[in-house]
C-alpha cells in the first residue's frame, strides 16, 4: 500500500492554539481529553482531503464516509492509546511530537470483513458523535478491504504523527 503523511486541518491548527481552556472553549489540547482514530471510505474523499477548508472542524456532521460499523469495527473508531495521545519531545529539544503507542492502533475484521477502506482520521472525542478533526492520512491509493480474520495496524512514524518545532 502507498501510506502518505499525516497531513493536519488548518481549522485544528487554529483551534489547538486558542488557549488553555482550548477543548471547552471548542479548541484541541493536545495531550488532553480523548482522541480516536477512525476508518474513512473513498466516498470521503470530496471532504477529508480539504484540508485547508475552514468548515471542516466537527467530526460526524462535516465529514461523511466512516466505514460501516461491521467486522469488529466501531462506529468513530479506536482510541488512541494512551487515549489522551501525548505531546512529547521530538528530534531536538525544540520540537514537540504528537504521538500515541509505537505499537499502533489494530483493527481486527472479527465477525466480517472491514471494506473499502482509503483514510484514517484523528479526532477528538467528547461524546458518540462528536469532536473535533485533527488530522488525516491516505492510506492507500484505492479502497482496500481487510479480510475476516486479518488485521490493519496503524502506528505513528518515529517522528510522531506530527510535530511542532
């Protein structure tokens, strides 16, 4: 598969720097509150790849095209693991990383397979249908489906998700 990079909202640049009460106030604060990370369809396409676009900012009502709830598959996804991510350091002193567990987030097809899977999105995660988007990658350059019994891990780069320097 042709995995991309992780490639972050400009709406979550805005709201990750809108202060410290960020995540009541309708910001993110990174190493705080949940996050998750769900599966997206290629029929998300027309608005997961906006990222430039400043509507999209709420998970569920801005971006359609989640992948069925089937296969052991939960509808808004996997928490991140731990599941408030974490900020640490990153190649210098100087830069600060996005992470969560080296280990990856696996999503098992369990029951039934998991199909056409094309992104992955991180969001945050303040109730069933809600949050805000942070991020998204391409995952591969047409749908793929996971069969029964296989897996789809997906882990950070060493460099972590993404980085602020």
């Amino acid at each position: 598969m042709a995995v991309g990079t992780w490639k972050i909202y400009t709406r979550a640049k805005r709201n990750i720097m809108s202060g410290a009460n960020a995540m009541s106030a309708g910001g993110i604060t990174l190493g705080a509150g949940v996050f998750k990370l769900a599966l997206y369809r290629t029929s998300a396409s027309a608005q997961i790849l906006k990222i430039s676009n400043g509507g999209i900012s709420t998970y569920g009502t801005s971006l359609p095209g989640e992948i069925s709830a089937t296969g052991n598959y939960v509808a808004g996804g996997l928490a991140l693991k731990p599941a408030t991510g974490r900020l640490t350091v990153g190649a210098s002193t100087k830069q600060m990383k996005f992470t969560y567990t080296a280990t990856g987030l696996t999503f098992k097809a369990s029951g039934a397979s998991l199909n056409n899977i094309r992104y992955a999105a991180v969001r945050t995660s303040s109730g069933a249908g809600a949050g805000k988007l942070v991020c998204f990658v391409t995952l591969s350059t047409a749908a793929f489906t996971i069969a029964l019994g296989n897996t789809l891990t997906i882990s950070p780069a060493s460099t972590g998700v993404f980085t602020f320097a």
